[in-house]
C-alpha cells in the first residue's frame, strides 16, 4: 500500500501522460508547460517536433516582492508571456501538467493570457 503523498502524485502523473496523448507543441504553436512545486512554480514553452525549450520563467529566478503562491504565478505567467513575446511566439497550447485548472495553474494561465499569450 503506497502512502497519500506517492500515490497523489503517481494519480498526477497519469493524468498528465493521458493529456501529453493528445497535447503536443508545434514550432507555430509551442506547448505553454507548467510545474508547481511545494514551494515555487516553474513554466516554459517547448517546441516538442525539436524536443527544444524556447521560453523559461521560475518564481525561483524571480525576485519577488509579494507572498504567496498565487502571487508568485501570477508573476511567472506576466514573465514567460513576456519572453515569449519578445521571441514572437503569440500562440500556444497549454499543458496543465495533471494539475487541476484551478488556484496556481488558473493564475499562471490568466497571467499569461493577460501578457498577450493566445491559447
């Protein structure tokens, strides 16, 4: 019998092997793929026909003011919208990573739409 923190995260990752099924990026239209930690939150853009990562951003690089998990994707989303910009990426598709659409993965993605990421 595995113990609730192996198989919630066992349950995650067949959630996301399920969605990878189907999602994949383009170099037109790269795969926005996010990762949330115990305490930070990560998101790129990846080109998966090249197997490359075209944009990074972690609320570990960021020097952040504000508190809070929320607060820290919120900033991950502004900054990797941002840098995908200046590499004239306008459109992708989003990779929640078995996450569910809610809390930190909602504000990344609201983030992000807000910095002119469409998706």
């Amino acid at each position: 019998m595995l113990d609730k923190s192996k198989e919630k995260r066992i349950n995650r990752e067949k959630r996301h092997r399920r969605i990878r099924a189907r999602v994949s990026g383009t170099k037109e239209c790269p795969r926005l793929s996010v990762y949330r930690s115990n305490y930070y939150v990560y998101a790129q853009i990846i080109d998966d026909e090249n197997g490359n990562t075209l944009a990074y951003s972690s609320s570990k690089d960021l020097k952040l003011k504000e508190k809070g998990k929320i607060a820290m994707a919120k900033a991950v989303g502004n900054d990797i919208a941002k840098k995908s910009i200046e590499k004239k990426i306008t459109t992708v598709v989003f990779d929640r990573g078995g996450y569910i659409y809610t809390g930190v993965i909602k504000a990344i993605a609201d983030s992000a739409r807000e910095g002119g990421l469409i998706f």
